[in-house]
C-alpha cells in the first residue's frame, strides 16, 4: 500500500505530497482528473518531456515561466517556431534549458496538428489508449497502455514520449487513477472520471 501524507487541513493524502506545499495545490486540483483540452494535454506532454532526469518540482516551480516562453503552449504558435525561437528558449533561465528537450517540443507540436487532422483532435486519439478496466492504484513506471501509446507517438515522429513519461503524463491527465487508497483526493477523481465523457467517443 503507497503511503500516505496528512496535509495541514488533516486530511490524507498520497505521501508524495509530502514532499512541498507545492505538490499538495497540485494533487488536489489537477493530478488524476480528466482532461480533453487539447491546449492542456500538450502543456502536460511537454512537460513531462522537460521532467525527463529532472524532479517534478523543479518543472512545477517553472511552469507558468514555460507557459510564458511556449504561448501558452497553444500548439499553433509552438508549431511554428522557428531557429530564432529555439535561440530565444535556450537563453531563458525560468525553463529548462536543454536543446533537445526544447526541439522536440517543437517537433511535437507540428505532429500533433497531423494528428489532429487526421483524428480530430488530439484527445480523442489519446484517450484510445485508456485502459479498459480500472486496475486500482499502482506504483508502476509503466503500464502495457504507456508503452502501446509511447510506440505509436514515436512512430508518427514524436520525441521525449518513453513508456515511462507517457504513463506519468497518463496519470497527469486522468486517464488512470493512482491516488492512494485512503487519499482524500481518489474518491474525488473517480467521481469526476466515471463523469468525464470521453473524446471521440
């Protein structure tokens, strides 16, 4: 059983919270609930790209200076950076500054309009690649789902999309519900995923 954090107002919460008040604003408003915003999705994406090697908390204490740096990661706008843009990212100390990371957000950017295209949008594609069955709680780096969508995002080019940022990036979105058993936060998730209408669907 994972473990489990009381936060300031008493209630338990998945132990990771532990780590930064940061992460309580985190858990308790984002993380596990359902998203169709393609703007959103890729904003998620990306950053768990940029998270690769890194801590979590070191990209959530940079994110609104990301959102500020990509344009609000409106996938249009990151579609057509250009060299100039890659230049300008490189010398911007409020994000991580890794060239490759920064070119594959980019790149990803441009394959998300194909995708978008071709299915609709872009969560309608990702939400395919749900689970079929709810497996409860896990403490895992990947799942069969993460590595079957991790290979059909790098078969249509995309980069920075392993098994184990796509499954960390799945539970961002809510696509699975890894809240701890006894967090405040999973009956919360679960009410709002069984309310969620799921993209393309």
């Amino acid at each position: 059983m994972a473990s489990l954090f009381q936060g300031p107002d008493g209630r338990p919460r998945c132990g990771w919270c532990a780590a930064t008040p940061d992460y309580v604003a985190y858990h308790d408003t984002e993380w596990g609930f359902p998203v169709a915003d393609d703007t959103r999705l890729f904003e998620k994406i990306c950053l768990e790209g940029f998270q690769s090697g890194l801590s979590w908390r070191t990209i959530l204490t940079k994110r609104e200076n990301f959102r500020a740096a990509f344009h609000g990661f409106h996938i249009p706008a990151v579609a057509a950076f250009t060299e100039a843009d890659v230049d300008r990212l490189l010398a911007d100390a409020g994000i991580v500054r890794h060239r490759g990371k920064i070119t594959a957000a980019i790149n990803n950017a441009r394959r998300a309009l194909e995708l978008i295209d071709e299915a609709g949008s872009l969560a309608a594609h990702i939400w395919r690649f749900e689970p079929e069955t709810d497996p409860g709680p896990r403490v895992v780096a990947t799942t069969p789902e993460s590595t079957a969508l991790s290979k059909d995002l790098k078969k249509r080019g995309w980069r920075f999309v392993g098994p184990t940022t796509v499954y960390a990036f799945m539970q961002a979105m809510g696509m699975v519900n890894d809240h701890a058993e006894g967090c405040a936060l999973r009956a919360e998730v679960q009410a709002a995923r069984a309310a969620f209408k799921r993209p393309g669907r």
